[in-house]
C-alpha cells in the first residue's frame, strides 16, 4: 500500500492516543500531531487519518487549522477517528461534522469513520467521578484494529478501481 500518515490530538486522558497508534501500527503508518507536520509534505502521503478527542462537540482545534491550511488534495484518501465521552446523535452531537467538512472542501475522499467513548473527567462530570472508565479499553481498542484493517482494505480497492479507470481511458 502507499504512504499512510496519522495525525492526532489527544490532551485530556491519552484516550485517543492508544486508538492512534493501535490504527497506526496497523497501516504501518507515520504517527504525528499537528505541530509536527509540514503542509508541504503531507501530499507525499496517499492516505491520512485524521482524529482526536472532542472537545466543545467537535475535533480539537489544532487539527481543524491544519486541514484549513492543506493544498487541494484531490485524489487523496482519508480516514477519520475519535474517542469522545458522549455518543454520536445526529444533528444534536455530530462532532465529526465540521472535520468531515473541512477535509471534503479540501478534496479528499472520505474513505471511513471510527469513533468510541473515551473516560472523561471534564465537567459536570468530575462532579461523579468521571465516565467512561478505562477507555479506550481493549474491546475499542480491538475494534479500531478491525477498523484499520478496513481502510486498508477499501483504500486498495479504491486505488485498484481508480487505475482500471485510467487504463480504461488510455486503451480507448
Ligand atoms: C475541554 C473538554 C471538552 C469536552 N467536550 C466534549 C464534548 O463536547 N462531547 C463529548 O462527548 N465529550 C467531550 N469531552 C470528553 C472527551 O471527548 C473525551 O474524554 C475524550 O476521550 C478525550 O480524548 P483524549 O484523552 O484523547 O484527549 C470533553 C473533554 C474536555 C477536556
């Protein structure tokens, strides 16, 4: 497969961080936080995951300002994760919203999604103890394994049916 590339914020318990380098290791990938990347390079990279907490019902800002500073990026996979302390619910709590959008007005294709609870101590929760113990745990821990697989997967079917479509242009 080509060049993977994970970048991620994780600042409130590491949740995120074990997610990142499970998916990582998995894709045989460049692990890195936003500071660490140059704009420049990152389009040497055929596929990028994008994830962290959610902080305020979005991803964490410094992620969100590196997408809004990235060239156009057509032709491009990327993947999205995070770990939050509350569910997904539809128009209500979608923190994935604004990121997903970013990255399609960036021209990237969005190949998949994996998000899971993540302990939390940010208030009112502190209030009992926080929620969410021990995770990220083994069970999403596994599941972010399954997920990886996934993407490494779809992204060698999308490249194989992108090439098709270019010899199938070039013998006509
Ligand atoms: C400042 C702050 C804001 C948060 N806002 C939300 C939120 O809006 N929705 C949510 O589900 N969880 C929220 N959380 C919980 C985190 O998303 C959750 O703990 C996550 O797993 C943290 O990931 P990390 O340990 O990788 O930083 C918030 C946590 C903090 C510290």
């Amino acid at each position: 497969m080509g060049r993977v590339m994970v970048i991620y914020v994780s600042i409130h318990h590491g949740n995120t961080e074990r997610v990142a380098k499970v998916i990582a290791k998995v894709l045989g990938a460049t692990l890195a936080k936003p500071s660490e990347v140059s704009v420049e390079t990152l389009s040497e990279y055929d596929l990028m995951g994008f994830g962290s907490g959610v902080y305020y019902g979005r991803h964490h800002k410094s992620l969100l300002d590196l997408v809004d500073k990235l060239p156009d990026m057509r032709g491009k996979r990327a993947f999205i994760f995070s770990t939050s302390g509350l569910r997904r619910i539809p128009f209500i709590h979608d923190f994935s919203k604004q990121l997903r959008k970013k990255l399609e007005e960036r021209g990237f294709e969005i190949i998949g999604e994996f998000s899971c609870r993540g302990f939390t101590t940010h208030w009112p929760f502190n209030l009992i103890g926080g929620i969410n113990k021990g995770r990220s745990n083994e069970e999403d821990l596994k599941r972010a394994e399954a997920f990886a697989r996934e993407m490494r997967n779809r992204f060698r079917r999308s490249r194989a049916c992108r090439l098709w479509l270019v010899a199938m242009g070039s013998s006509m």
